[in-house]
C-alpha cells in the first residue's frame, strides 16, 4: 500500500504508486527495503547498520566507483531503473548511488558527514575521480530544482569530472502547461516540415541541372534558371538556419525557468550551507545546468527539419 498515507511521509498519489513506469518513490524503497534489509548484521564481520553497498562488498570494504549517480530521491523506482540501465556507461561496473551506498540506518552518523561540505561522503567520491557523474532525470521532480543535485554537478565541473545527464526530456520543465504547449506545437511542426523539407532539398538539384542543361543553348530560360538556382540555394541556407533556431528555442524551453535560487532542500541546515558554497557563483552554475541540457540531446530527439541524434 501506498506508505505516504502514513505520517512521516509527504503526499504521493497512488495513481504515481501503482503506475507501473513510475511506481513508489525512493523514500518509500528505502523505508520499506533498504532499511530493513540492512538493519542486519553482514556476513564477514557482524556489524550492523552498514550501508547496503558496504553489507554486500564487507570482504573488500566497499569497492571503487567509476561511476556518480545523482537522483532526486523524489524519483519513482521504476522510472529511475529504466533510465539508469539505459544510461548506465558501457566503461564503469560500480557506482556510488547514495541511497545504497550511505547507511541509512545510521542518520546521526550520516548527518555529521554532512557538517562540511568536505567530510560529506559525495564530496569524498569526487575526490576519488570517478569516470563519470549521471545526472537523472526523472517524471516526478525536475533534477535542476533539487539543491543537491546542482550542487553535485557543479563540483564535478569543478573537478573537471564529466557529467552527463540522461532520462525523460519531459521531467526537465517544470512547467506542465509549457510542456504541453511545446508538444502540440512539435507535432505540428514535424507534420508540415515533412514535404516542405523534401522540397528544399531538391529544389537546388532540379534547378542546377536545367541550368546546365540550358547553357549550350543560351536562351531566355538559362537566366531564369540560374536565379532559380540561387534562389534555391538561399532558401536551404535559410531553412537550415532557422531549424538550428527553433531546436535552440526548444532546447531553451527545458530551461527557461531555471535558476538553483529556487532549487529545494528538504534539510534546512543543508540548504544553508549549500546556498552560502554557492552564493556568487548562481548565474555561472545556471549557465552550466543550461549548456548541460542542450548538449545532452533529450528534448532535441525529433529534431525539425529531420530526426536529431540521441546523445547516451
């Protein structure tokens, strides 16, 4: 049943709960499995409470990550499955995912890793120089309004760590209305551009054959034929244009509203002392978060004026 219903849990539709490319949100997986599961003792040493990561590698202490996995915990379990195993990079096999990987039966202990930035365990696996930090996206929450998130990825930058992002285009605007405005007029455009496309493409084809054509027999027709042909030719360079202009506009959309000033933190004190790490350096990290959405292709899947590339 749906653990938001109880106290101590936000309100979680239980159309999200049961939706099966959804489903239960990572604070109800880490109440109802993580939790119990590592509560126990591990085999090799006993102790209790490990993180289930460390519970499962007790033999080595853990293992290297290759790779940064940052989520917004507010993500449905199934959602954050599908678009984790279809990013997931061909070169990591490990992963700091910090639901599994911190021990969430220990929130003391977790908290005062939390009391400087630098003791803070995501700060620590930086440092390490993973391959790569996957930023989620998800259905539930735009990952650019979780505090945390931008602020991981803002480090990576800093560390010069690559940072991809991957996951549903539609879980980045955090406008539903703008969303759907954005569809509508997509679809329309990707029926039109169909045959007006495929007509200036030809177009400088046709028109430069029969002006070669007609040179031999120079008549009133070649002339013609020639500003045809450069007209044409301006008209390709005017459509490419403006289809590079409305992908930008488009991939804009994503982001128009972004600023990490209205990015949320669930714990007060964190969201102090990310925003004092932060502060001055708002603008350039909104720059980054832009640039990091346009570059990862998600929203520019139908490209107009032919279909666009899927960057993975």
């Amino acid at each position: 049943s749906n653990p938001s219903k109880e106290r101590g849990f936000k309100h979680y539709s239980d159309w999200k709960f049961s939706n099966s490319r959804i489903g239960p949100n990572m604070h109800h997986v880490n109440s109802g499995l993580i939790r119990p599961y590592t509560e126990g003792p591990d085999s090799s040493h006993g102790i209790c409470g490990l993180s289930y990561a460390l519970k499962e590698n007790s033999k080595t202490a853990g293992l290297r990550c290759d790779l940064f996995i940052s989520h917004a915990w507010d993500e449905g379990v199934f959602d954050l499955e599908e678009n984790l195993m279809k990013s997931w990079p061909q070169s990591c096999s490990t992963a700091y995912f910090c639901c599994l990987s911190n021990p969430q039966n220990q929130p003391q202990l977790i908290r005062h890793l939390l009391l400087t930035l630098e003791a803070s365990p995501f700060y620590q696996v930086l440092k390490a120089e993973p391959k790569q930090m996957l930023l989620l996206s998800n259905l539930n929450t735009p990952i650019h309004s979780r505090l945390w998130c931008v602020f991981e990825a803002h480090c990576a930058y800093e560390m010069d760590i690559q940072v991809k992002l991957a996951g549903p285009a539609e879980g980045l605007i955090t406008n539903p209305k703008r969303l759907a405005c954005l569809n509508c007029f997509l679809q329309m455009i990707s029926v039109l551009s169909g045959p007006f496309f495929l007509f200036s493409g030809l177009a400088p084809i046709i028109f430069g054959v029969l002006f070669l054509a007609s040179l031999p027999s120079w008549n009133e027709d070649t002339g013609l034929y020639a500003l045809q042909f450069v007209g044409s030719l301006v008209l390709v360079c005017g459509t490419c244009f403006g289809c590079k202009a409305l992908n930008s506009i488009r991939n804009d959309a994503a982001s128009y509203s972004l600023d990490i000033r209205r990015a949320r933190c669930t714990d007060d004190k964190d969201r102090k002392m990310l925003r004092a790490e932060m502060r001055g350096k708002e603008q350039a990290i909104n720059a980054k978060i832009r640039r990091l959405i346009a570059e990862s292709g998600l929203i520019a899947d139908l490209r107009i004026g032919g279909r666009g590339r899927r960057r993975r």
